[in-house]
C-alpha cells in the first residue's frame, strides 16, 4: 500500500494528469489497443513533459511499483500496461519537428506514426515506420521496426540517430553513436527495457508518393503465387518492397463486390523510386500472373501508411504468433497454404513482410536485432471485433505457428510476440543477448523496466 499523502504530492509535482480507478477516465485510459488485454494500473501518469517523466520513474523506484510505459499502447501482449502498478502514459509529449535542410525528423515520445507520416510530407520526407499510423512511434522503433520502406531505407532501427531518456536512476542521457554507444546500441531492438525515451531523432529519405498498394490472387494459386513472390522479391530493387499475406476481401470499397469475404492471397507493394519508372517495374509483376484484382497504383506516402486503419481499429481481439524466416521450402509453402486457406475471421490474416535488402546490410552484431541473414518476418494474427471468438482466433494462430515454426529460423521480431517467456526473449536475441544483458545490468540492475520482452540483468 502507497499512503495517499504520497500520491498527494507526486500529483501536485506532475503537469500531467494522475488517474486512478476513481477517475471517470480511468477505464479509457487503461484500455489498450488490443481489447484481449484488461488489466487495472494503480495509477496512470500522463506525463506532459521530461520533468513528469522524471519523477513519475522515481516514484515508482521508491515505491517498488510494477512499472508499465505506455508510447501508442498496440503492444500486441500488452506490455503498455500493467495490473496494479504505475503507467507512464506518454501520449501528451508528442510533437514533430522537421529539419528539411538535415533531413532529420525528431518526434516526442508519444507520437503516433501517423504525427511523423503528416509532418515529414510536407517536406516530402518519411520515416521508414510500419503499415498502421496509430502505431506508437516508441514501441514499434525500439523493437525495430518493419513496413513499406524496409527494402530501400532498412529497419527504423537502422535509422535512428539519438533517443533522449530518462533512466532507471532518474538520469536524463542522450544516446546515440557518440554519447553513450553503449546504450544506443542497446535501444535499436532492445526495446524498452533500458528506460523511457522521451524523444527519438531519425534520418528521413525523399519519399513523398509511392506507387503502391496490393495485388489479389485466387486462394486455389496460393502455392504458385508464394513460390513465384519468394524468389521475385529477394532479386527485386530496394526501391520495391512486397509483403505477402493471406487475407479475407472487405465488403466494402474499393472491393467489387463479387469479391466481397472471399479468401484471397495478396502482395501489398510498394515501390517508392522514381514515378516515372515504375510501370516498368511492375511489368513482371503483371506478366508472371493477371491479379483478380490489381489496386496499386500512385498514393501519397501518408495515405498508404494509414490504408489499413480503416480495417483495424482499436478495441479488437488480437492474438499474435511470430516466427523469423530465412527460406520457403516446398514443405513450409504447403503448410502455410493450409493454414492460410483457414482464416477463422474476415480479420485474421498471415504476413510474411520481407527484411532482406538495405535491412540485411547490418551484421547481426550491429544492433540487437539479430536476424538480419533471415528474409522475412512473419506473422500469424487472429483478429476478430468479438470477445466471444478469442478462443477460435488464438487456436487458429498457434496450430499455424505450431506446424511452421520447425521451418523458421528459431526468434522472433520481439514487437509480434505476446507474453511468451523468456525462452522466447533468448532465442529472438540469440547471441546479443549477453550483452543486451550487461548492458541492462550497468542502466537498470534492479530490473524497473521489465513490463516488456525482458532482458534480465547480468
Ligand atoms: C495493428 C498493428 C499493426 C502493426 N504493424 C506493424 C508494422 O507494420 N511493423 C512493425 O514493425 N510493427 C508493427 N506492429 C507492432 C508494433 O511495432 C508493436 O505493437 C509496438 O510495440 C507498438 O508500439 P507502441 O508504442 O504503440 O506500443 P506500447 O504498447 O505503448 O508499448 C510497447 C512496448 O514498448 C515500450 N515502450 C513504449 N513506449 C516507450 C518509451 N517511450 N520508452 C521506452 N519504452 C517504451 C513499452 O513499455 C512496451 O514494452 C503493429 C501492431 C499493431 C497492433
């Protein structure tokens, strides 16, 4: 038990609000993207600033409270929140400043991709980010970070240039190549387990509108189609990107209808060179096989970005299983058709997004994200609005990761896990994760962030 005179004060110290399950806000303010995840904070710290970040870290430090960190909450186990401890909600510190002449782009550490996509197109710039806009900039960066502009521009990881922090101790540092390597190294993929970054600074490439947007295929060409993808997109320029998924049609626009819930495999493109060439890119994309549905073509870069919004808004059932992959043996393209063919809701899907190209220029050591050799990160997700289908989402999820994870690589990308133990963690940093462990053990030895992929001090 905290006494109240010491929740008191810490509220009188903050600029941002302190809820607590008293609050009329607090069941909106606990509730995560994902609506499989309940659990109930002993309080909620809206950090408005540094400052609250600062003191809310130390209160928590005196109290021994369980410590959650929320940046946009999508975290697909949940790990922006916690039962009974503290949250530091970070969702007011958000703020983007571009730099056009740099071409460097800072956002607080409570941005949401989308605040980074709408700022930097002004400029005709972005940030390789992933494929949703209400994605937290914080989580999806420290995990790594994978999405339209992988193949050309690398990881998000590979493009950051210094986080500002706050410590376990209540120290504000900066990180990056010069000041404390150590700790930078350990952010791009450690996620947040080496404190709360209140700021990320980041390269922006001249991306302004791509050519992009997904080809549908016949559930009955599913292993033709995955067999030509597989080794189309590994040759292709790295101006193209490609991720594969098994997918239910929407009823609704821009479907014709005779598509309409049908189960249909898709590559979603997105070429990002130069417009004037990519007709010609695409050729051999329309050669190798007439799509039942061709919908690619020129989209501003935040537009794609926020293309699949529609489709998955907050409050959903979501149960993840994720595997890296270095190769798609006849074997594993078989299964993966199978369990493809079983989408249990129109929402669930299964994607295989490529991380070769400029993502596979790193060595394994250059930061903790230690598949840079596989070729595809991929991902089982059973998805459905109702509560009542949990169960039949989870199940179709685990059979599928079951029957292809001897074909995987052995990890993870960490930010497509649930809660599944640290074998898990081990195996998804496999041989960074003794240093990941040190490097813990000099920034947090008392383990205060470890509501996330934890990395346990050594
Ligand atoms: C619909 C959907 C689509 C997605 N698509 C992609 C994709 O295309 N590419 C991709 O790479 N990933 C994708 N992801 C996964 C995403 O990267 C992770 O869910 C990520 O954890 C989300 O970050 P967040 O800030 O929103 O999450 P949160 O739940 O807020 O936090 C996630 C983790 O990061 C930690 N954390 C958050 N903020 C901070 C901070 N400021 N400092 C320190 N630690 C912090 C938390 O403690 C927690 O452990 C997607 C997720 C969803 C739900």
């Amino acid at each position: 038990m905290i006494n109240q005179a010491a929740i008191d004060a810490f509220k009188a110290g903050l600029r941002g609000a302190l809820i607590d399950p008293q609050s009329p806000d607090y069941n909106a303010a606990r509730k995560v993207y994902n609506g499989m995840i309940d659990r109930r904070p002993r309080l909620i710290a809206r950090c408005a600033d540094v400052a609250d970040v600062i003191a809310a870290v130390g209160f928590a430090r005196e109290h021994k409270l369980l410590l959650a960190v929320r940046g946009g909450g999508h975290n697909a186990g949940g790990l922006g929140v916690c039962d009974d401890g503290l949250v530091i909600d970070l969702s007011p510190i958000k703020y983007v400043r571009v730099d056009p002449k740099k071409k460097t782009i800072v956002a607080g550490g409570g941005c949401l991709w989308g605040d980074v996509d709408h700022a930097g197109h002004a400029f005709g710039l972005a940030v390789p980010s992933g494929i949703i806009s209400t994605t937290g900039v914080a989580g999806l960066t420290l995990g790594g970070g994978i999405g339209h502009l992988t193949r050309r521009c690398g990881l998000t990881i590979d493009n950051l240039l210094a986080v500002d922090m706050v410590l376990a101790d209540g120290r504000f540092v900066t990180a990056s190549a010069k000041e404390n390597p150590d700790l930078f190294w350990a952010v791009r993929g450690g996620g947040g387990n080496f404190g709360v970054v209140t700021a990320f600074t980041f390269k922006a490439h001249d991306v302004h509108t791509n050519y992009a947007g997904p080809t549908l295929y016949p559930l009955e060409d599913a292993a033709e189609i995955l067999r030509w993808y597989s080794k189309f997109i590994v040759k292709a320029p790295n101006e193209l990107n490609g991720f594969f998924a098994f997918m239910t049609v929407p009823p609704g626009p821009p479907f014709p209808a005779p598509l309409h819930l049908k189960k249909m495999c898709a590559v979603v493109w997105c070429y990002s060179g130069p417009l004037k060439k990519a007709e010609q890119v695409f050729k051999p994309i329309r050669a190798f096989k007439k799509p039942a549905l061709d919908l690619v073509g020129p989209i501003p870069h935040p537009a794609l970005q926020s293309m699949f919004d529609g489709l998955y808004p907050p409050g959903h059932q979501w149960y993840w299983k994720a595997d890296f992959v270095r190769e798609l043996s006849d074997e594993a393209i078989a299964l993966n058709v199978k369990h493809g063919s079983q989408l249990p809701t129109m929402q669930s899907t299964m994607h295989l997004y490529p991380i070769d190209g400029a993502a596979a220029r790193a060595k394994n050591s250059a930061t903790p994200w230690s598949y840079r050799d596989a070729k595809w990160a991929q991902v089982m997700v059973g998805v459905d609005p109702d509560p009542a289908k949990k169960d039949v989402i989870s199940a179709w999820a685990r059979d599928y990761w079951t029957a292809l994870h001897p074909y995987s690589a052995g990890g993870a990308y960490v930010n497509f896990m649930m809660e599944e133990g640290e074998d898990r963690v081990r195996a998804t940093y496999g041989k960074n994760y003794v240093r990941l462990a040190k490097i813990k053990k000099r920034y947090d030895p008392s383990n205060l962030f470890r509501v996330n992929q934890n990395i346990k001090p050594k």
